[in-house]
C-alpha cells in the first residue's frame, strides 16, 4: 500500500477520490483489527490512513462548495 501525496489526490477526480476514501477506510478497519488483537507490526500506519482520509475529505468538500471543479 502507497499512502499518496496530497498533491497526487488533489489530480484525482470525484469518483477516484472517493474509491480511494472507502479504500483507506477499510484498511483503517482492519488495522485497528489487527491493534485490537495486538498483531499490529506498525502502529503508525493508522495515523496516517487517517490523515489521508482527512485530506480526502477536504477535497470532497471543496467540490461540494464548488472551488473544485468536477472532472
């Protein structure tokens, strides 16, 4: 798995970013899985997908008040 830049999401278009957004989501699920049954090999791993998730709903946002444009 590849964490992407921010500048990588913001070429993404809406239904990428989404797919990305469920993506990362499911993975944050298993991660926390994994934490819960103490089989996490990198704890930090979560933060970030959370991050990534955050900055995806940035960008979701921005085309909601329309300051992106759709693709």
């Amino acid at each position: 798995m590849k964490l992407r830049d921010f500048r990588d999401l913001k070429e993404m278009d809406l239904d990428e970013l989404k797919s990305q957004k469920e993506k990362f989501f499911g993975e944050v699920l298993n991660l926390r899985t994994q934490s819960a049954m103490k089989h996490l090999e990198n704890p930090s791993k979560i933060r970030t997908l959370r991050r990534s998730i955050a900055k995806i709903n940035t960008l979701l946002r921005e085309y909601e008040l329309g300051i992106r444009e759709k693709h």
